[in-house]
C-alpha cells in the first residue's frame, strides 16, 4: 500500500537534539516506520540518545559517517 500524499513512508534520521528527535517522536506517536544512523555509542550533543529511538550505531564515533550512511540510506 503506497503512503498517503500528506503522510511520509519513512522517517531518516541520526537522533540529534532538535528537529531530529521531534521527526522521530512523531513518527512513532503516529506509527510511521523509522530509524536511521547514529554515531557508535549513540552520541549526541546531549549525551547519548535514548534507547526508545530505533537508530543502528555506526562502527565510528564521528558525525560525518553518521550523516553519510543516513543520506546513502534514504530514498
């Protein structure tokens, strides 16, 4: 079943503070799949992300690699 217009099929994202962790809190409120790549560690500017978002680490600490294998990963 293709996603409705208004409604995004899936939700990238690397779990940073902000509008990274807002997109991912809406789309598990409203069920939309999600996840994306974090840095190893789940490290964030904050600290480390929570366990509730369903983001994979990355073999490296850095956020460049994060960010690359989650544009490579998107559609």
């Amino acid at each position: 079943m293709a996603p409705a217009p208004h409604r995004p099929g899936r939700i990238v994202s690397g779990g940073q503070t902000g509008v990274d962790r807002a997109a991912l809190d809406a789309a598990l409120t409203l069920g939309v799949p999600c996840g994306g790549w974090c840095p190893a560690g789940r490290r964030a500017e904050d600290g480390v992300i929570p366990a509730r978002y369903p983001l994979h680490e990355t073999p490296s600490s850095d956020y460049a690699q994060r960010t690359a294998w989650n544009v490579r990963d998107s559609d």
